[in-house]
C-alpha cells in the first residue's frame, strides 16, 4: 500500500525463498527490488555475489541494466 505508515520494513529476499504473498504475507523477494539502486548498490557491497532468486541474475548484471539517472551517493 502506498499510505501512511508508522514503520516501513521491506524483505528483500530471505535465503533464496520464492514467495507470492498475498493478504498480510510478505512477496519474497521485494517485487521491485531489481529495479533500485538504492537497493542494489548496498547489497551488492553486502553480498557481492547474489543473485536473484527469481531470475538467477547476478547483482552486477542488475546494477548495469538500472537507467542511469538512479544515481546513488555514499554516505
């Protein structure tokens, strides 16, 4: 839902699980997970050699298909 909210937590993957959610169940992993940098660039830091459960696509093969107007700065 994209409402107010006290706390936003999203699981973006939990051990390579596959799961489509539904009502008060977490989509494992996050739907748009591959499509933000903000997301992406700190995990590929984390765990350099992920890669999607879904696709099986490496986190750098990701990162390269991201528009380059995600730009991202470290802190």
């Amino acid at each position: 839902l994209n409402a107010p909210r006290m706390i936003d937590l999203d699981l973006l993957d939990f051990c390579g699980e596959i799961a489509r959610g539904g009502a008060g169940l977490a989509t494992l992993p996050h739907p748009r997970l591959a499509s933000r940098a903000f997301v992406l660039r700190p995990l590929a830091d984390l765990a350099p050699q992920w890669r999607h459960p879904v696709t099986g696509e490496a986190i750098q093969a990701l990162l390269a298909a991201l528009p380059a107007d995600q730009v991202t700065e470290r802190l």
